[in-house]
C-alpha cells in the first residue's frame, strides 16, 4: 500500500511543482495554453489540485501529526473544489474596461476613420 501512496504524492508533487512554475513564471503546459486565459489563476488551482493528495499521504507516512479523518477528508475535498474553480475561472476571458481616454474622444478618435 505504500508504494500506491507514494506514486500519488510523486505525481502530486509534480502538480505542486507545475503550480509553482506557473505562479512565478506565467509558463502553461502546452495542453492547456489555448485554454488559459489568466497564468496566476491557473497556477494557484493547479497548486490546490497538486496539494490534495500530497497532504493525505503526508499524514499516511507520519510525516505531519495525524488529524482526524474527517479533517482529512474534507480538507482534501476542499482542496479539490478550490482547485477546480480556480482552474476554471483562469480559462474565463478578463473584463475588459473601456480606457478612459476612449470615452472621452469617443469615436472620432479612431485611427481608422477618415
């Protein structure tokens, strides 16, 4: 059983590893970069998707205190959604604000018009 858990927090922590990356670079994996629209979002949920198994295999290892079962549960629930919701408002395209400048020239302004 412990080899299963240890391969869950490998691929675990490559998530994290990815979520780091994302974070303090903006760099996408190549499957995701015609879906992402915000990098910082993106790499905060795949931090939380990343840290969902690590965290269970941390206390089956006894590497943290151990915690109540429903804490754990729960926790990593948590973790998922959060992650989910993150991963899917970074794919949502930005508000975009008309510039102020824009507003006040209106439409004359426009390089286009003649």
């Amino acid at each position: 059983m412990a080899w299963v858990v240890g391969a869950g927090m490998l691929l675990s922590a490559l998530a994290v590893t990815v979520g780091i990356i994302t974070l303090r670079t903006g760099w996408i994996p190549p499957l995701a970069r015609g879906h992402v629209r915000r990098p910082k979002l993106y790499g905060l949920g795949v931090l939380a998707m990343g840290l969902s198994p690590l965290l269970p295999g941390l206390f089956y290892f006894d590497v943290l205190p151990g915690a109540s079962w429903d804490l754990r549960f729960f926790g990593m629930n948590a973790f998922v959604l959060v992650g989910l919701l993150l991963i899917a408002a970074s794919q949502l395209m930005p508000v975009r604000r008309p510039s102020p400048t824009h507003e006040v020239l209106g439409d004359a302004a426009s390089p286009d018009r003649g």
